[in-house]
C-alpha cells in the first residue's frame, strides 16, 4: 500500500483520546488565553512523547497541559473542532473520540457540560467536514470510585445525544482492570456498552477480566499476542481489538515491531481496527499507523477493506450510521 492510497481511502478511529490529540496550534491558542506562553518548539516537546519513551507513566505525563486547556466550554469545543476536522482533512469517515470528563471540572464544569461541549466541537466539524462522530466517556483508573462512578452516571444521561459507550483508562500496570468491577457492572446496569484499555502494558488476566466484564472491544490487546486461547475467545465472541500501532512502540508494550502481533490476531479471526490513540503525543494520524503496518508487511488493500468492514461492525455507531458508512463504501468500489 503507497501513502497516496492510504490517505485518501475512507478509515475508521475508534480508538483516539482527546487530550491527547490536541494540535500544538490549538494548545497553544489555549494556553496564552491562560496567561501561559510557550514556543514551539518547547511546546511540541512538552506535548508530544519521545521516540526513546521509558514507559505508559513517562507517556501519560504528556497529557498535562493539554487538560490545563479544557477546563472551559470554549477549550472543549476548539479541541473537539480541531481533532475532528484534522481527522476529516485525511479521510477519516468516523471517528470515536474519547476522555475523561472528571478532568476537566477544575474550574467550575459539571461533567454534563464537559461532554456537551465536546459534542458543540464535534458537530461544528460534522458540519463542516461530514465526518461522523461518537463519544466515549473514560474513567480513569487513579481517581477513586465514587468520582468514576458518578461521572457515569451523569454520562448516561447524554448517551444516544453524542455519548455512544464508556471506557476505563490510565496506568492499568498500576492499576489493573480486576479493581473495576464495580465500574462496568454499573455501565451495564445504565445500558452503556464499553470498551476497555486492556493487556496495552498490563497482563493477558487484564484482558481476560475486560472479557469477563462483558467488554465489546478491548483497547490495545497487546498482552494477549501468543495466546491461542484468549485471541479464539475474542475471535469467537466477536470482541474487536483496537490496535494502535504508534502508540504501543512507545509506550512499549511492544519492543520491535516485528513482535506486533497484528498479523496473528488478524488471521485468527479477531475482529480489527487500526487506530491513533493520540495524534499529537504519538506524533501520528490514521494515514501514518496504516502505513506503518503496511512498510512491515502487515497491511495492503485487501486487509485495509476487512478492517474498514470490521471498524463499522465493531464500533458504537447507532445502526443507521453504521449502515450509511458501509453503504457510501460499497458505493466507492462500484464502476
Ligand atoms: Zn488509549
């Protein structure tokens, strides 16, 4: 697959988090209304992580001033726009964006607002751009119990006006995914489907308890790579895995890239999306993480048309969406 093809074909993100997919222009804007000036350079080094990265904590510590931002409406909103519109300008057709509300409430926000705002930002680019869009709302791991849970709920309320599922999201070596039970049980009890962050540097007992939790999808699934068992349990449940490439050589739940487990996971049968998880700290777009498989032999046109078909499939869209987006892609291979 060449550049030039992997750009302007239609791609899916399901898996890409708000904070950290900022633009340095945006953040920037947003940061001298703060009062806060930065160049930018140092600003491009402040948001995005670098190639030798220790670890997901060195990581995560990029998504700081970012959240400094959307503390506001107006923040919310620009982000939301800005992330939206840059995903379009490639030919992402739908786009899942997700974060967490609770951090942005340091100055006076209800998490209502949060989410609505990020949703006036998100339909400012529909608009414009005709992208489609869901929203996942993140609880996070470090915060307690309470705080997520309450999130949720409040989540619930705008689920089917933007909100499309839940997601639980942090330093899961820290905090593994067995402490959230109570989490999705709620989730479940409110009617929300959810993904989870699993296996992305943590254990294939973390994937295993996302499963168990009754995850439709397991955000990054690294861990699981070389176990036959838990990859046909995910491929016979029909439990996508949404794989980001970039981010996992970084953080390294990956060492080399020949380890990445894409190519087993995909002729097992494992349902597949491929996806930025953040844009400006990982330095990437949809275009780059297609490519990066495809210069490893992982991708060409064939397999990019079974994940397009599998994104559709494994994503929160309502069914009219989902039926639209297969329909305007059929509609591309038609001479
Ligand atoms: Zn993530």
């Amino acid at each position: 697959m060449n550049r030039f093809v992997a750009y302007n074909m239609p791609k899916i993100d399901l898996h890409c988090h708000l904070d950290g997919s900022m633009s340095p222009a945006v953040t920037g804007r947003l940061l001298k209304e703060l009062g806060e000036e930065y160049g930018p350079k140092e600003l491009e080094a402040l948001l995005s992580a670098p190639a030798d990265c220790g670890s997901l904590a060195e990581y995560l510590e990029r998504f700081d001033l970012p959240i400094r931002c959307l503390q506001t409406k107006e923040g919310l909103k620009a982000a939301a726009f800005d992330l939206a519109s840059a995903a379009a300008s490639e030919h992402v057709v739908y786009l899942e964006v997700r974060f967490a509300p609770s951090f942005s409430v340091s100055r006076g926000l209800s998490v209502e607002e949060v989410i609505d705002s990020v949703e006036s930002g998100l339909f400012a680019a529909r608009e414009q751009t005709g992208i489609r869009t869901g929203i996942i709302v993140c609880g996070m791991r470090h915060l307690d119990m309470e705080t997520n849970l309450a999130m949720l709920a409040a989540a619930r309320e705008l689920y089917g006006c933007g909100v499309v599922a839940c997601d639980m999201a942090g330093d899961e070596r820290a905090f593994p995914n067995a402490g959230y039970g109570e989490f999705f049980a709620a989730a479940k009890r409110l009617g929300m489907p959810f993904t989870i962050h699993a296996g992305e540097c943590g254990s294939r007992e973390s994937i295993r308890d996302a499963v168990a939790f009754g995850a439709s999808r397991i955000g990054h699934g690294i861990a699981m790579g070389g176990d036959k068992e838990l990859i046909r349990m995910c491929a016979e449940q029909k439990i996508g895995v949404e794989m980001c490439p970039t981010s996992n050589l970084q953080t390294k739940a990956v060492g080399d890239f020949s380890c990445y487990p894409f190519t087993e996971f995909y002729e097992a049968g494992v349902p597949l999306s491929v996806n930025t998880d953040n844009r400006t700290v990982s330095g990437t777009c949809s275009t780059d993480e297609f490519m990066r498989l495809s210069d490893n032999g992982m991708m060409n046109e064939r397999i990019s048309e079974r994940i397009f078909r599998e994104s559709v499939e494994m994503s929160f869209a309502d069914p009219d969406t989902k039926h639209r987006l297969m329909t305007e892609y059929n509609n591309l291979f038609v001479i």
